[in-house]
C-alpha cells in the first residue's frame, strides 16, 4: 500500500450527507483518521481518530448484519441453489448480532488494536447505558426483517426463474470517476435479465423511506451505464424496504440524472475549497465548523467524535 500524508480525493453520497450535517465530523472522518490503521510511523492522534470513526451504533450494526445475511444467502443461491429457512435465516442474523454485542462488551484490547477488524459501541465505549426499549425493537425487528428478504421481489423473482437472471455484482466496493474525481459506489445487487436484456440494481433498505434513497440509484445507474457499456432505458432500479415489505421500483429520468450531477458538482466544490493543495491538504481546524448549535441535539447524538470534538478548540 502506498503511504501517502493525506488521503486521495473522492466523493460518495456518505461523504457527501456527512460533509452537510458536521463539518467537523467530516474532517476527523475523512483528514484526522488517515493513516490511523497502520501499527507503525502514525501519530497517536490519527490513531486515535481512527479508532472513533470505527465505532458504531446500534441501528448501523443493525444494518450490517441484515445486509452480511441477504449477501451470504444470495451467494449461496448463485453458487448452490440452496434456499435456507426462515428459522434457519433469523438464527443466522440474531446469532450476528450477538456474537457483535458480546464482542463489543467484552472484547475492548481487540478493538484497539485491530478496530477495522471487531466491533465496539458508542454505548460501551462512552460508558452509557443501553436503551432496554431499543435492543426489544431490534429483537423484534429480527424475524420481520427475514420475512421481508425472503418476501421480496427481488429473492422471489431470482429463485422462480434460476436460468434468467445473472447476479452481475453483489455488494462490491467498487469506484468510478466524474470529472476526475473518484466516485465510490456499493451496488447490493446488480441483476442482468438475459431473457430481456435488462439491468436490474436493488438496493435493501433497513430503515424508513427518504428523499435520498432513489437519488443514490440513479447514481449508481450512471455508473452501470460507463462500466457494462448499458443504454439507461435498461436500466430499472428498486428500492427494498425491509421495514415494511414494500418495494418502489422506477427507472431514472433527465430531471434526476440531473439532480445528482448538480448534487455532486456543488459538493465538490465545496469539499475542494476545504482544501489547501493539490494533493487534498486540508485547511486548518477551525475551517471545519462544528454542526449549528440549533442542530446539535440531534448531529451530536451517537457521534462516534464526540470524545475529541468537547476537547478541540471551537
């Protein structure tokens, strides 16, 4: 791995909400926390940093766990053709989320020293008492969760027809570039329909509906469009709400297509004026503001920075 002082440039709708709703936090997640994983000629502080961006909350293990279960099981699918239980599927998943909680309680030497590779919680890290009616909710969550999976458009359509869909991309990382800068996407699951030529890209949702969800899709369009070389006309994109076992399926049009080249281009620019040189230096501390003092009750709440936020000057 090439070491460099400070990270290369890059853009994704992660970084991009993060960058609206706390300057600060964005700056420790993005400049403070780079290098943090390496064991050796680091500072202590990015170090440090590191550690606190990779603490986590309960709604994002959450998450996690039913995204790692809805992978595991389609790759069985596209590998094997086995269809697990229900039963079979909520032990899987509450086991996970066990395994995560015990981990995070009473494992601490783990996290610190390899944290990329364990699990801690805000709760457990900063002391404070765990929410009795929300470990219930996600108890309960467990089992509607699967249901919902196994329910869904996408699981029924894939296992009804075996020979004419081709999983394409399940859960990978991968990058683009616009304009020169790096994109980062995460495409759930990319479906090539070889009865119709059609490109299918689901996107599981874990928590309510918003206005963001579909605009991620039509980016994600974009990209499939460059890499598989696809006319958008191709392309459907479908929203899983596991929550409530509904699905919004649409395909783009120019008005969004649109919207998300505007919401990139003003974000880069933003993100690049925070910067001091070409190799995305980023500008002293005090540039990065924390979040509106009106907005704080609720930016601050589970922020993983907090510990060195109350300690930085204003």
């Amino acid at each position: 791995m090439n070491i460099t002082p400070f990270p290369t440039f890059s853009w994704s709708f992660s970084r991009q909400n993060l960058f609206n709703t706390c300057r600060r936090a964005y700056r420790y997640s993005y400049y403070d926390s780079h290098n943090g994983w390496l064991r050796y000629n680091v500072s202590d502080r990015a170090q440090h940093v590191y550690r606190l961006k990779k603490i986590t909350t309960f709604p994002l293990l959450f998450g996690g766990a039913v995204h790692d279960i809805i992978y595991e099981t389609l790759l069985e699918w596209f590998e094997r053709r086995t269809i697990p239980s229900e039963e079979e599927l909520i032990d899987r998943l509450r086991q996970k989320m066990n395994d995560s909680f015990l981990e995070a309680k009473y494992e601490y030497d783990k996290w610190y020293d390899r944290p990329s590779k364990s699990t801690m919680l805000y709760e457990f890290y900063y002391g404070l008492p765990l929410n009795d009616d929300e470990i219930k909710k996600y108890r309960t969550l467990i089992p509607q969760m699967i249901r919902s999976f196994l329910q869904s458009t996408t699981w029924q359509t894939v296992t009804q027809e075996p020979d004419r869909y081709q999983f394409v991309q399940l859960e990978d990382f991968t990058t683009t570039s616009i304009g020169g800068t790096n994109v980062f996407v995460v495409l759930d699951v990319l479906l090539h329909d070889t009865y119709t030529n059609e490109w299918h890209i689901v996107d599981w949702k874990t928590g309510k509906p918003n206005d963001h969800d579909a605009i991620q899709l039509v980016l994600y369009e974009q990209f499939v469009v460059k890499k598989y070389d696809v006319h958008p006309s191709q392309i459907h994109l479908h929203n899983e709400y596991l929550a409530t076992g509904t699905i919004r399926s649409f395909q783009a049009d120019d008005a969004q297509r649109q919207l998300v080249s505007d919401i990139f281009s003003a974000g880069v620019e933003e993100m690049r004026a925070l910067t001091v040189s070409d190799d995305n230096e980023p500008a002293p501390l005090e540039r990065f503001p924390r979040a509106p003092e009106d907005n704080r009750k609720w930016t601050c709440y589970r922020c993983s920075f907090r510990e060195i936020c109350e300690e930085d000057p204003v």
